[in-house]
C-alpha cells in the first residue's frame, strides 16, 4: 500500500518540480522552502516560485541503472543521472526515459554526458494494481532527440473575436512505432498513459496557444483508458499545468473527465465554445483534451482484432474569442443507443461488434451528422476545403468521404490513422490537427467524429489569419511527429509490453 | 581533555548471513563476548546506547530497548540511534559529563531478512528525491566515480590506472579479510575478478567494488577514565570525537567528488585530540565501495584532492600491507573493511572501532600491522546514509 497523503506532497513538488529562489542571494532550492538557508530570517517573503516544467536542463553525469530497485524492474536497464537547470543553481536527479536501454549495452556516458535535456511527466515506478498512481518529471529525453525543447510564452491577445473557435492546439505522439505492413502505429513508452498524454497535450497547447494557463476556466479530459475507473485525468492535468489561478496548492478550474468512445474530447467542442461566449461565466479560455493508449486485447483473444489498429497519444484543444486560428461555424450531433463497441467495468479490454461497427454504427452516424450539419449551414462539398473523419482504420474514414462527395485533397490531408493507429479518444482531433497545422487563412474545415456506443459530432470551422503566425511556435507538428528520424520501432512483444505499462 | 571515554572491552559476531538467528541473539552473542573480555557484568552497565540503522523496518521491531531488557532482566536507560558512532557518541557525552561510569555500546543489523527489498528500503532512506528518479544504492557511487573522473580531468591511461587502484582496493581488503576469522568474506580475490564483474555487469563498478548485506552485532564497554582502570591497564581512550551532516539528497550538494562530512569530522577530531594527522598509522574507513575508500583517504586528509588513487596504484603494484603515501605508511582497513568484513549498518562502525582497538593493544593476531614506531593512534570513519552523516573517532593506547 502506498501512502496517498505522501503521494500527494511528493507528485505536488515533483510533477512540476517546484522549487523556490532567494530574492536576495539568488541561491535556489528544488523545495518549496519558505526561507533560505543561506539568508536567514530576513529572507522570509522573499522567496519566488520557481518551476523546472518548461525549462530545459543539461545532464551534467551519468551511470547506468541495469539492476534497479524493485520498484523500477519493468524499466529494464536505464541512464540514470544529475540533471542542472539555471546555470547550476539547482540540481537534481533524473532517469533518462524514451529509451529501450540493453541490460548489457555499452554505454560511452560521456556521449550524453552536457548534453540538454527536457523534464518529462511520466509515471514514476510501478505499485500494486490498487494504488494511487504515482508520477513525477524526474524523467527526461535529450532535447536533441524526438521532443525538442520549447519555451513557454505568454503572449497578450491581439484581437477578440465575435465568434468563439479554437485559440491554439497540441499534439503528442509518443516516440515509439510499430510497423505492420503500411501500417505504422504510436506506442507509448513503459512509463507512459492516459494521463501522461493528457498532460503533454495540454502543455503543448498552451505552447502553441500562448495562453496564460491561469485564465484556462474549465479543462475536459475525453478517454476511454483512464487507468482509474474512479479518479480524474482532468484533476492531474490542472494540477501540472496550472490551470486557472493557483491559491495555495489549489487550482481555481473547474475539470471534468469525459466518456463517449472515441467522441468523448470532440463532444465537449461546442460546450467549450458556449462556455467561452457566455459573458457571466468569467471564464476566458477552455481547454479540452483527448487523450487514449488505445485499449485492444492481445490479437488471439476476443476482441484482437482491435490489436491491428489501436495507437497512443493525445491532443489538446484550447477554446476561446480572442486570438482565434479558427472560428466554429456551426456543430450538429447526433446520437442512438447501438451497442458496436464496449467495455465493461473492471474489463482489461474493449469488445466490438464485428461488421455491425460499420454501416449501422460508424457510417450511418458520421452521415448522418455531416450530412445534417452541410444542410443547416447550406454548404456544399465545394464550400468545404478539408475534410477530417474519425478513423478507425483507413478504410472507414475514405469511404465516407468518398461517399459524402469529397475528393482526396479534401480528406488525405486528415487522414493519420496510418502513422499514428487510432488514438481512440484523439483520433479525429488529431486529424483536425494535420489540417490546421497546414491550412491557409479563411479555409472550412468539416471535421466529424464518431464514438461507439453511438453517436457523432459535425462542427464546421472556418480559419483566420492568425492560424499563421501562431504556426511559427509549435515544433511538433503533426508532420514532424510522424516523420522524425528519431522515431524507435518495436517489434510485436515489446508493443505489447509497452503497452501494457508498469 | 578531562574524564577521556576509555573502551575496555570490545565484542562481535561473524559478520554474514545468520538467517537461523534472531536479532537479539546475535546482539547477545556480541554483548557476552564484550563482558567476558574485561570480566564486567551485567549489573555494572549503569545504560546502554544501541544502535540499529533500520530494524524497525527489516524486521518489523519497533522498541528495540524493550527487547533488549527482557534479554539481558536490564532495567537501565536504554536509548536507539541509527549508526554504532552515533551510539557511541552519546555514550562519549554521557561519560565526560560525568552522568555515568559503565555503559555499554552495541549496534546490530540483520539485512538478510529483507534481502529482497533492502536495496529499496536503503534508497528511499538514504535518498528519497534519488529514489523516485529511479536511483539505486550503487548509482551514487558510480556517479561519484564519474563526476570525480571529470572533475580531475583523469584521461586515457590514467582512466586505467584509476579503475586498477580501485580494484586494488578490493583485493587489499579481502587479503586483510583472510587473517580475519569474524569477516564476512574470508577469501582471496583477483583484480582481474574485480575487472571482470564490471564487464561482465557492463558498468563503471561491479559486485565486487560494494560491501554485502550482511547481518551482525558489535559492543565496546565505554568506562570513565579512572573506572577503566579497575578492568584493565590497557585501555583504549577515545581522543577525538567529531561528527558533521549534509544534504539528503545527494545531487543537491555543493561538491560530488567528496564527503564533506568526512574533511569536516576529521578536522574538528583532530583538534580535539591534540594530534597530527600523520600521528595515526592505522585508518579503518567505510569503504561502502571502493570508491568511498579512495574519496576518504583525500576527505580525511591523507591524501590531497584527485590524487589517492595514484598512491593506491602505486602501493598496490607490490602489496606489503600498507599504502604509501608521500613516504608514508598508512594502515587501512586492517579487517578487510566492510567489502570483506561485511557490512551490517548499525553494527559496522563497532566492527571498526573493534578493530582499531585490537591493534592499538596489539592483539590483532595473524593481521597485527607491523610497524616501524609504535603504534599509538588510530581512527574511524563511519558514513550514514550516502555522507548524509558522518563520523570520526580517533583513538589513543596510552594516555597522553
């Protein structure tokens, strides 16, 4: 058993790393320490909160770790060493993760040895099923590898806009491949979950969007693999990200997790746009992830059959009026109780419905709601510059846009499900995301999610000029996520290793 | 000084793997070994200061005085702390305010009861920030390696000589442990051995550079001066206590490449026995890897910052039983040291001061060091945690 009260103080301090500076001697501390060793009493109240979460580090030494304490055995062999942040003002230690380490790998320390490093959120050992999840930043990659270092800028809005739309969006695709014919899919790396992508998305977006985290008034998490069947993503997102204003170790946000298959992020869209418009709701921004280690029984067992498709990742949304890369013209939804695709409470693994996931679940929705949405808005398929499906596979999502009437240029762009597997909860968000990561200004998007259970939502957004000049602050595109040297392939086994976590 | 803490009688187990035994027996054994030396019974011991690092933990024993009194029908102020030093510290302070005359000083640890969690139970004590970033006992030290390595710019040939002396360090340790019929490993080992576990564990140390887990108990019977003299005429006088602390966490202090604790200990100790660091001949360090031994040799002073594992190298080509430095002769770790010793934490240090008082009363058998002067000054080094703590005793043979 673990103790929740120390679990709470240790993931406090070390999901975000905190720490605190002396305002007078500048000496600096990874604790949040209400004075200064160095300075004394006269230092109380001079002590400025400091974070390490956005920074970047440089891994001054480094062993490596091939017989870990008890805890650690499902890392395998790792590099474990001291990580200095500021110019070597503080110090801390670190293992490096991202990383299939050989027990009996020669190691040349010296090679990563002064090289940069970024802080990760990961989850930090394994305990037993029952516990609380333990997590923690501790855990970096080499800034020079798959995720690069990217400061965080609060930049003031330029302009508000009448209609609500999207103000900035991330994506995180873990580093890890597995390649099945053309098919290549995302796999997160032992330490990593639900959770984790969560955070990494948010964090991203708020990169992109350069939003002051405090002003994010409400966060929605959509997953299906929340590995707690009780116990909030959202909470842990708006705790690492400091979401809205911070009193105290209390963040002032409201958060929510959401459940809808694969539409439980893009449902809450037009919840977040109302939100965002409703003037007495003082909230200024809302954020909304989907984020999914996409769930699939080993193939021999009932339900493989998703083992060929599933992926890992997430994607984050931030909504609001000003500073908009993309406005929402209109949504239309759509839902029927159809039983496709399910997962019982306590189950390990989803079940689906065979070909009955087809026309009577994910084609006759996805029209349905497209369908209605072009109606009410009185577009025709020439109005609309792309086209975003969920996609399960790369079947579905191709055969209704072909049946809707759009052309390739109108739905490849969109189309990931072959480089990333489906994301469940992320899928069509980040389809959405390879569309504005290379939209021009004024363009229509209609993106159309399905999620099993059953139901679809059409939103309809038209882009602005200042999609462009926010591009400029994202490195990790869709494209360069999909398309990075340094990505790793697995085989079958340590997929599914991987997979399965700590 | 006045009223100097003087041990008349000392006492411990083998050192190793007592999995038929309980703790308490084995503090017995060390504590009726003790009494017999120098003929002091049960009812002179006016307290006892005990030691354990984590027996509450290993064994699930919580109030470790209470246990002791039913074995020994004591009713004495007993009192618990962490290392044997720490034990003896409090004894020292006891004795010189004048508060008692006989105490008895014992330290204990049973880690094969847990072998299969200690090496987590030792992180996350010795280092819990350490510990969540997926340290392990060994990394420190390895680290320490590497950032001592960088620090002194050690290149190319040198890289060798450096990784030879602390295999050195190892051999000369088990070569003192075969004279040693109370050491954990009482068997000859090669620097090839030592090479070879690092390859073959692909790491800058391998299992032959750390102590074991071992299991284990030592006493001493700390006296007043003028008392000692009623059990014997040989009496070992504690000169020199001093002890000094540091961050938890080690990636959080100032300087990698050395104990703090340690340079700090020794020099207040030194001042206190109103003695030259060259007085001493015989050092009994805690080598929890043979890195430690090398860093302690330049903590203590003996030998100047990056430099001891050139005097190790060069007194280890051809062993005579000794390093030399700049000339000079220096014991170390006559016992085999906690590598060969063994290593049960609360009772370690008792296993040093053991051995320092043997050879000051030259009743050190087969592993009696020969020296050209007489020999009259000792000291230990004990370490708590990763040199969280530290601790140095320097210890005389006759009064000054």
């Amino acid at each position: 058993m673990s103790s929740e009260p120390i679990e709470r103080r240790v993931s406090y301090l070390g999901d975000r790393l905190m720490g605190r500076r002396c305002r007078i001697c500048g000496k600096e501390y990874f604790e949040v320490k209400d004075y200064c060793g160095n300075c004394g009493r006269k230092s109380f109240g001079k002590m400025a909160d400091i974070d390490l979460f956005y920074e970047k580090g440089k891994l001054e030494i480094c062993t490596l770790v091939n017989e870990p304490t008890n805890k650690f055995t499902k890392f395998g062999s790792y590099i474990y060493g001291i990580v200095s942040f500021h110019d070597s003002k503080i110090h801390v230690p670190g293992r490096l993760t991202d990383r299939l380490t050989k027990c009996d790998e020669e190691i040349d320390f010296s090679a990563f040895e002064g090289k940069e490093v970024v802080p990760r959120f990961r989850r930090r050992y394994s305990v037993d099923r029952g516990d609380v999840i333990p997590t923690i930043s501790l855990a970096f990659t080499l800034a020079e590898e798959y995720y690069p270092h990217q400061k965080y800028a609060i930049i003031k809005p330029s302009k508000e806009y009448d209609t609500p739309g999207i103000v900035g969006y991330g994506v995180y695709i873990s580093r890890f491949r597995i390649k099945e014919g053309n098919i290549e899919r995302s796999v997160p790396f032992i330490d990593e979950d639900a959770i984790t992508a969560a955070v990494e998305a948010g964090k991203l977006a708020l990169i992109h969007s350069g939003v002051d985290g405090s002003l994010v008034g409400k966060v929605y998490v959509g997953s299906e693999s929340n590995p707690y069947a009780v116990k909030p993503i959202a909470s842990k997102v708006a705790q690492v990200l400091k979401l809205g204003e911070s009193d105290e170790d209390v963040q002032g946000v409201d958060a929510i997790d959401t459940e809808f298959a694969c539409k439980a992020a893009t449902s809450m869209f037009k919840d977040a746009a109302s939100l965002v418009s409703y003037p007495k709701s003082n909230i200024q921004y809302a954020m909304i992830i989907g984020a999914d280690n996409s769930q699939a029984a080993p193939r021999d067992c009932p339900g493989g059959e998703l083992d060929l498709f599933v992926g890992f990742g997430g994607c984050a949304y931030i909504f609001g009026k000003h500073d908009v890369i993309a406005e929402i013209e209109g949504w239309y939804s759509c839902t029927s109780d159809t039983p496709d695709f399910w997962r019982r409470d306590g189950e390990p693994y989803p079940m689906h419905g065979g070909r009955f996931t087809g026309d009577p679940a994910y084609f006759k929705h996805v029209r349905k709601s497209a369908g209605k949405l072009m109606e009410r808005l009185n577009l025709q398929v020439g109005d609309i510059n792309y086209f975003v499906a969920h996609q399960p596979n790369v079947q579905f999502p191709v055969k209704i846009a072909k049946e809707l009437g759009f052309k390739e240029e109108q739905y490849l762009p969109s189309l990931q499900v072959a480089k990333f597997g489906n994301t469940y909860s992320g899928s069509s968000p980040v389809g959405l995301a390879a569309v504005l990561d290379v939209a021009k200004p004024d363009e229509r998007i209609l993106v159309v999610s399905y999620g099993s259970g059953a139901g679809s939502d059409a939103y309809s957004l038209v882009t602005t000029s200042q999609i462009l000049n926010k591009r400029e602050r994202q490195k990790l595109t869709v494209k360069y996520q999909s398309e990075n040297p340094f990505l790793e392939y697995v085989d079958y086994t340590t997929y599914r290793r991987l997979k399965l976590g700590m | 000084m006045q009223n100097r803490p003087a041990i008349v009688a000392v006492g411990r187990t083998k050192f190793g793997e007592h999995y038929e035994k309980e703790p308490e027996k084995l503090i017995e054994e060390a504590w009726l070994k003790a009494s017999k030396d120098a003929d002091v019974e049960r009812k002179n011991l006016e307290a006892c200061y005990l030691s354990d690092y984590f027996l509450p933990i290993t064994n699930k024993l919580g109030l470790e005085e209470g246990f002791l009194s039913e074995l020994t029908e004591l009713h004495v102020p007993m009192e618990v702390t962490r290392s044997f030093s720490s034990a003896l510290s409090n004894a020292c302070n006891a004795i010189q305010a004048g508060k008692y005359n006989i105490v008895l000083v014992g330290g204990i640890e049973k880690m094969t009861d847990r072998w299969d969690k200690i090496r987590d139970d030792l992180m996350l004590l010795e280092d819990p920030w350490s510990y969540y970033a997926g340290c392990t006992p060994e990394a420190n030290h390895e680290l320490m390696l590497r950032a001592y390595i960088k620090k002194h710019g050690i290149k190319g040939e040198n890289i060798e000589k450096l990784n030879t002396a602390l295999a050195q360090v190892s051999v000369k340790n088990h070569l003192h442990a075969m004279k040693n019929e109370h050491a954990q490993y009482q068997r000859k080992i090669t620097v090839e051995q030592v090479l070879n576990a690092r390859k073959e564990a692909h790491k800058p140390l391998g299992i032959y550079d750390y102590a074991p887990i071992s299991d284990g108990a030592a006493t001493l019977i700390l006296t007043s001066e003028d008392v000692a003299k009623k059990f014997t005429d040989k009496a070992v006088y504690i000169l020199g206590a001093s002890s000094a602390t540091d961050y938890l966490t080690f990636p959080a202090r100032n300087n990698m490449t050395h104990f703090l604790v340690a340079e700090i200990a020794m020099k207040n100790a030194l001042k206190m026995a109103g003695i030259n660091l060259w007085d001493m001949q015989i050092v009994e360090l805690y080598d929890q890897s043979t890195v430690m031994e090398m860093i302690s040799l330049e903590d203590l002073g003996f030998c100047e910052s990056g430099k001891a594992w050139r005097s190790i190298y060069e007194s280890c080509k051809d062993y005579k039983g000794y390093y030399e430095i700049d000339g000079k002769k220096l014991f170390v770790n006559m016992n085999g040291g906690l590598k060969a010793d063994g290593n049960p934490l609360g009772a370690t240090g008792g296993a040093q001061v053991f051995e320092v008082f043997r050879q000051l009363r030259d009743e050190a058998g087969e592993r009696q060091v020969k020296s050209d002067k007489e020999l009259r000054y000792g000291c230990i080094l004990e370490l708590e945690g990763f040199g969280t703590k530290g601790y140095v005793y320097i210890f005389g043979r006759n009064k000054k």
